[in-house]
C-alpha cells in the first residue's frame, strides 16, 4: 500500500545547529504538507507545496519539493528552543487529492539543547 | 475566532464502557476526520466524512463509530469493542479534499482505567 516515510525518527542538536528532515512518498503526489505539533500540543499547518522542484522559506525553515513530486524536505538553519516538536510531512491519498485524506509520515521529533 | 473544538481535553473510561468525543468546527470546512496518535507515533486514519451524513472507514476503524448529522460536527463514539483504546484523538477539518491543509482540534486524552 501507499507509505509516506520520514527519517531521522528522533534528532537531539545544539541550539544554533541546522536541522533537515527528509520525507520519502511512495507514489507521485499532487502536494506536500508539513505539519508541526509542539509537546502536548495538536499538529499546526504549516506550508503546502504543489509544484515539481517548488522551494519555500519561512524564515529560518526551508521547504523542498521534489523534480519528481514523491520527496521533500524541511531544512530548519540556526535552530531555536521553539523548534522544539515533532514535524510530519503528509500526502494526498492515492497521490491525486481527491479522495480528501491524507496519509502522514511516522514524524521527526526535534530536541533542541539550549 | 474560526476554529475546531474538542471537547473533553481529558477522559477517564471504564473497561466495557463507551464514550463519545466531541469535535466541533466554526469554519464551514465540507470535510472531517478523526486520528488516533499513540505515544512517540504518528497519526492513523479512524474515520472521515466529506459531506454531511456520509462517512467512510480509515485504516483503524475497528471499535469506533462516527455519525455526521450536521456539518458543523462530527462526534467519535469508542467502542467496549475497541480492544486498547488509551490514546491521544485528535479531529481535523478542511475545505474538502487532500489537497487544502488540515485545522486540527486540541485533542482528547482518552484513558481506560
């Protein structure tokens, strides 16, 4: 079946160090989304990406769409104690949208040593 | 303010009881959805409805059950069949289809005791 993987699973850096996560789909996709959720809290939008080789900033975070639209990127430069929280990419099921799920990666976690 | 409620943040079940969480949205979203998120895991699929009374099964429906009589709610029913059912449940809303972000609620922390 379709899978959306996420690696590292956990990541422990010192303030001030870059941070990547990588996020791999098996089928095409129409768009990516990452998502961050703070400890004890629920996931938070943060940014869409629909086109091939599409790159996002917001602020310090970078966002990387694939040539191929099956893998991205989240690229987080001079990491801050608010960093801190578990960010999940996620995928249209069946790669096109209109079924109206998504399927989630399994999620990196980000620990940040002040 | 437009957003989603969960409601309780916190809930205490006994073995062989059922319990009902409540999820409520403000912000005229078509399309609803329920996840499960275990500790240090990610989100698993229970049910999802894109217009009002319809729904379909997610990957883990099993001991859970849903209704959609009103567009603004979409309340989670867990099941004495739902063999482990402590876990963190958190509904979602969007316009409609994958390809629009989700709103997530703040969840309810279910435990059986």
């Amino acid at each position: 079946g379709q899978q959306v993987m996420q690696i590292p699973q956990y990541q422990h850096v010192q303030e001030g160090e870059d941070f990547t996560t990588y996020c791999n789909s098996s089928t095409t996709l129409s768009n990516i989304q990452w998502y961050k959720q703070r400890p004890g809290g629920h996931p938070v939008f943060l940014i869409q990406l629909v086109k091939s080789g599409e790159v996002k900033k917001q602020k310090r975070l970078t966002f990387q769409f694939g040539e191929a639209k099956k893998n991205s990127s989240l690229h987080i430069t001079a990491t801050q104690t608010t960093d801190v929280g578990t960010y999940f990419c996620a995928g249209p099921w069946g790669g096109s949208g209109n079924t109206g799920k998504l399927i989630f990666g399994q999620g990196t976690t980000l620990q940040v040593k002040p | 303010d437009g957003g989603i409620t969960q409601s309780p943040k916190y809930l205490f079940r006994k073995e062989g009881q059922n319990v009902t969480l409540s999820c409520e949205q403000n912000l005229n979203h078509d399309a609803m959805y329920w996840y499960r998120q275990d500790p240090g895991q990610g989100l698993r699929l229970i049910y999802y409805s894109q217009i009002v009374n319809d729904f379909q099964k997610g990957d883990i429906a099993e001991g859970y059950s849903v209704s959609r009589e009103k567009k603004e709610s979409f309340p989670l029913t867990v099941t004495s069949a739902q063999k482990n059912p402590t876990a963190f449940y958190l509904c979602a809303s969007s316009q409609g289809s994958a390809n629009y972000g989700y709103t997530f609620g703040s969840g309810t922390r279910l435990t059986v005791v």
